[in-house]
C-alpha cells in the first residue's frame, strides 16, 4: 500500500513538472513573455528527463521530453501516406496590385455584393502541415505532400516546441498551420554546415522542407522548428463564423499564432496592410515573401467555392524579388576542386532579403565579360526568394573614369602556378594539379553530403588536418587515427570517435556516390549514376576505354576523354588503390527502370507540392528520362510548380508541352 502511495506521490510530482514545462513553452512560443532563462528551463527538462529514465512506468507520450526525438526510421522504411479531407490547396498568386484588384473584382461579382469583408495575414516562408488532435493529444502530424496525400510525419512535428502536445479540447480537432525556421537559427545553421563541409540551404523553406523528411526524429530537435497555426478545419462541437474569430480560438487553446494579422473592410485596407509589412519585413524574426488574404466570412467562402487548384475566397500577394545598389570595391579569385577559377565580386554591404550581404559569385570569366562589371561600378544586387545573392546590371552612367575590365589572373591566387584554358571550356583553370586549394577542395567534395555524406568533414576540419599534415588528399581521411585527432585543438574524444565511425559507415556507401567523390572533371551526379549502372564496379569503369565509355547514354567524348585521364594519371590511381586497401568497397545494387520517359528530356520548374527536386529528378531517371535544368527544343516535357518563371515562358515559345506535377504523374502512371 504504501509503495502505490509512494508512486502515485511521484507521478503527480512529474505530471506538476510536465505542466510547469507546457506552461514555459507557451509563454516563449505563444505569449511571447519568457519567465525564466533558458539556462532554468533547461535545468527543468533535465530534471523531468532524470526522473522519467529512473521510472520507465510513469513516461508519457504527450511529454515534453518527446520534444528532443530520438524516432527514426528504418533502413529503406519510408513515412506512411497521410491522406487529406479536405485536400490541402494551393493558393493563387498575384505579382502586382492590379492582379490583386482584379481577383477582389471576381469575388465582389461571384457574391454579387460590394461590402466584403477580408483577413489578411503574413505569407511565411515555411512549410504547411495538417495536426489532428484526439482526446487533447497530437495524434498526426502530415506535410501538404500534393494536396491530397501527404506524409505523416508526427514524430518529427513533436519535436517543434512551439506546437502543443496537448491541449484544452477533447474533441476531434485538426488544424493547419506553417513550421519554419527563424533567421537567427538559419544562419547559424548554414554556418555549421558550412563548417562540416556541407552544402547549405539556400533559403529557409528550403530547410524546413528538408528537416521534416528527416527520417532521425532527434536531427529534427536540433533544428529548433518553429510554428503558427493559421486555420481550423474540423472542430467537433462547435462552429465559427470568421476567419478572424479562428486566430483567437487557436490562441486559445495554446498554438503560436501570428500576431501580424488584420481584419480589412476594403481592398484599400488590405493595400495598406501590404505596404505597411513590405516596409517592416525586416524587422521579423522570420521571413515572409507576400501576404495571404482570404474572404473572411465562412458563408461566403462556401459560396465562392474552389477549382482543382485553387480556392477562389483566397489570394497570396508576393512581395517583387529584393533588390539593392552597392558599389563593386573588387573582385577577387576563389579555386575550386577541379582548379576552375570563379570571379567573385565584393561589394559595400546592403541589407537584401532579411540578411546584410557582402559578396556575390560571377560564375565565370566569360560571365563577368558579358556583364562588363568593374572595380568602382554601381550594380544591382538582387536576392530572388530570397536565396542566393546576384549582381543583375550594372549602371553604367555610374561608371567611374578610368574603370578597366577585369581580367582573369595570369597566376593561381593560392599557388602561383600558370593559369590555363581550354578552348573548348569556359573555365580558366590552374595548371597545377597538386595546388592545395584543389587538393582541400577536394577532399571537402568527397566528403560532402551528395557525395560521400561524412559528417563532421568541412572546410574548418579539413584546413586543420592540411595543416597539421595528417591528410594531403581525401585517401589519407581513411588513415586518419584516433590518437592524432584527439591530440588537435578542439577535439576530444567524442569528437574523434564520432568521425572514425562516420569514416567506417562511408566505407560501404554506393559505388555512384564514391565515382562523384573523388571528383572526375565533368562527372557530376547524373553521370555518376549512369556509369555506376553501365559499369557495376569501379574496377571495371577504371579498365574501360573511351569508346566504351562513349557507349553509356548521355556520355559524350568529352566527358569520355576526361575519365580516361583522370584514371591514366598515376597519383590519381595511387588514390584510388589506397581508399581500396583502408577497406573502401562501394556497393552496388541493380534497380529495375520503368519506360514511361525512356529517351525523354523533362525541365522542372517551379516549386512541387509533392517532391523535392531531388525527388522529381530521381523518379524522371527512375522512369528512363533525363532531368534537365534548361529548356531547348530537345526538351520533351517542362513540369511547371507553383511561381514557375522564365523557363515557363521559354517552354511555351518552343511549343515544348507543359505539365502540372498531378499531369506528369498521372502520365508516368504514378497519379
């Protein structure tokens, strides 16, 4: 008796925890008033976490310890298909005022009344989701997918703080809202990839995207997601009027809600509600580009009804792409793995797209002449969606007296060794094969997420390990001991060990991932693949001529040319022999391909609802087509997504046929 006392006695004190936690969480998330440092708030969660490992019995699933994940799925398991009633639709865009004038006209006439009423509210750049709530628990969590069927992904939704795990309704609810992640911690996650070598997210949709598609729950935790709920699509019991009323409801019951919304009486407010957060974008701690603005009355939205895409009571105004003047104070030289040398321009820094940006890649000499940019020039620098920032033009009237076109280096900038081209490349390139930017831009490539995917290998770890001459080139990563990474400054234990496991782990990754790895001028991911499928071993694709390698699709003569000499130079077999005798052995598996694009060229344009572009690529190729990133008249097929651009329009003056990703699968027998 006295031992159920006992436990009844400490589930209650671990329950009054959980809910101090729950009502911490509010307050940041939803209330924005923290009452105490994270310091304190982590000391409570390691306390919670102490008592609930010591009593296994008493843990919870709706805890708020679940928040730090740990769920993964198995090798090959995919997340389960998640349908969607209603289906979750897109929303139609206007680029200008007047489109958003004339859309207001097509509803004020589908009403047949002049006085309607419209919620407005900030467009965020993040990824959908549909909540579904049982009993006051979270029972799923469900990306958009292609509005019909989505991916459920709930262990990965329970790791975003700032939704609720458990709420003040019993009944049914399911809710949708937007996970993002905030500037702050998108730049410092972009850093640490950086750092590991990694390839960064070119925006913050982007990374949300990726984070939810994570198959280890905990990586998801790491990533610090946030959230706002913007709709209620089934509430048991009870009915609401108006969009406006719903943002309170939600509030109520503990979700994030944007507080930049508003209730307009006019199309006039809903301009001015533009304008305002156009001028004030920057001042949030999260990017938006446009605002949402929906009939607000439930009635009404009835009454106007949907299409196949789109509703038609709602409209997203997308603010134009950002751009600033700065002046070019130089240009300077980086040097890639295959020696290639891009101009790089550095400029006085602007505020562009929520970030202050200081430089900006020219791509190419032959770039950088067609757009004659000077030291001393005016130019526009433009953040489309906000990603990667781009000189567009330059203004000439601007152009300082004696301002001389830049020229490419006649010296290697990191080994003075003579600069050569090609003539049948664009690229000027050094010369020196041995150069130590090409060697550590090597072995960053090899083991970078798309090749080889070791973490814990980036630019800081790779320059420290040139440095300290533990490695020369990615074969020796493979020597590396644990007694001299534990001896670096930095390192530890954990540390070492964690990258020696990572190190063994690789050593069975695809034989297409190693071919793209160790850095085949020419040899991107595409042809990798194609001479993995050809060849099935490494040892075969390295005996094989240039004529069998012209043999193998979409492998032409230069491309032939360049694998011969990279297998027929010496130090570059030397390489290969040592990752072979550390144990490498890349593993090769034969897929069976469909035919429904066999022979075929497909452009994707736009975003998907459905697919990364990693995705839609892989399912062309799985099907025997070909992506491509250009539109030509060899192009068989264009997939537009939503805000396809100047590729849509190209598509349609060389009459090549267009299809919307529900077209396209249905095509390919996928819909």
């Amino acid at each position: 008796m006295a031992r159920k006392t006992e436990s009844a006695a400490l589930g209650a004190e671990i329950e009054k925890l959980r809910d101090e936690i729950r009502r911490h969480d509010r307050l940041y998330y939803v209330d924005a008033r923290p009452e105490i440092s994270d310091y304190d708030y982590d000391q409570l969660m390691r306390k919670l976490g102490e008592l609930e490992k010591e009593h296994p019995e008493l843990q919870s699933s709706d805890s708020p310890t679940v928040r730090v994940g740990g769920e993964r799925l198995g090798k090959g398991e995919k997340f389960k298909p998640a349908p969607h009633t209603p289906p979750m639709l897109s929303i139609e865009n206007a680029y200008s005022l007047e489109e958003l004038a004339e859309w207001e006209a097509r509803v004020r006439k589908g009403l047949g009344s002049d006085d309607v009423d419209y919620s407005v509210d900030l467009k965020i750049d993040g990824l959908s989701v549909d909540l579904l709530y049982e009993g006051g628990r979270l029972t799923r969590g469900a990306t958009r997918g292609d509005g019909v069927t989505g991916d459920d992904v709930t262990q990965n939704v329970r790791t975003v703080r700032a939704l609720p795990l458990r709420i003040p309704f019993e009944k049914k609810l399911r809710i949708r809202g937007e996970i993002y992640l905030d500037k702050e911690q998108f730049v410092r996650l972009n850093d640490e990839l950086a750092a590991e070598g990694e390839e960064p997210f070119v925006n913050p949709r982007n990374a949300a995207s990726g984070a939810l598609r994570l198959k280890d729950s905990s990586k998801v935790a790491r990533m610090r997601l946030r959230a706002f709920a913007y709709q209620i699509v089934e509430m048991e019991g009870e009915t609401l009027a108006t969009q406006h009323e719903i943002y309170a409801r939600l509030n109520g019951l503990g979700f994030p809600v944007n507080p930049a919304h508003a209730h307009c009486r006019s199309l006039a407010e809903v301009q001015a509600f533009i304008e305002t957060w156009h001028e004030k974008r920057h001042e949030l701690s999260f990017e938006i580009d446009g605002i949402v603005v929906k009939v607000d009355r439930f009635e009404w939205q009835s009454q106007l009804g949907t299409t196949s895409k789109f509703p038609r009571w709602a409209i997203a105004y997308k603010y134009p792409p950002e751009a600033a003047l700065t002046v070019v104070r130089d240009v300077t030289f980086q040097v890639g793995r295959t020696g290639a040398i891009t101009p790089v321009a550095n400029f006085d820094p602007v505020f562009i797209g929520g970030s202050t940006v200081r430089r900006a890649t020219l791509h190419n000499f032959e770039e950088l002449a067609r757009k004659d940019i000077r030291v001393g020039d005016t130019v526009s620098v433009e953040k489309g969606g906000d990603v990667i920032p781009k000189v567009t033009e330059v203004v000439i009237d601007r152009r300082p007296k004696g301002a001389m076109p830049v020229a490419p280096p006649a010296r290697c900038p990191e080994c003075h060794s003579a600069v050569v081209r090609d003539e049948e490349e664009v690229a000027w390139r050094c010369s020196n094969e041995q150069c130590p930017a090409i060697l550590r831009e090597g072995v960053i490539h090899f083991a970078s997420r798309k090749a080889m995917d070791i973490e814990g290998i980036g630019d800081k770890s790779v320059a420290l390990f040139l440095d300290k001459g533990l490695v020369r080139d990615f074969s020796d990563l493979f020597r590396l001991r644990r007694d001299d990474l534990v001896a670096l400054d930095g390192w530890g234990d954990l540390s070492a060990d964690k990258l020696l496991a990572q190190l063994e782990e690789s050593k069975t990754k695809s034989l297409e991932r190693l071919i793209f790895a160790i850095g085949i001028r020419h040899v991107g991911e595409r042809a990798a693949k194609l001479l993995a499928v050809r060849f099935e071993s490494l040892a075969r694709l390295m005996i094989a001529s240039e004529s069998d390698l012209v043999g193998v699709p979409e492998i032409g003569p230069i491309v032939a040319a360049s694998i011969r000499t990279y297998f027929d130079d010496e130090a570059n077999r030397a390489r290969i022999e040592r990752l072979l005798a550390a144990g490498v052995a890349p593993t090769f598996e034969k897929k069976e391909s469909g035919t429904a694009l066999a022979g075929r060229t497909v452009v994707v344009t736009g975003t998907l609802a459905r697919f990364s572009r990693d995705e839609i690529h892989a399912l062309i190729e799985a099907e025997g087509g070909k992506p491509s990133g250009s539109v030509s008249k060899k192009t068989s097929y264009l997939v537009a997504g939503d805000e396809a651009g100047s590729k849509l329009d190209k598509a349609k003056s060389l009459g090549v046929p267009v299809l919307s990703e529900e077209e396209f699968l249905a095509m390919i027998g996928k819909g």
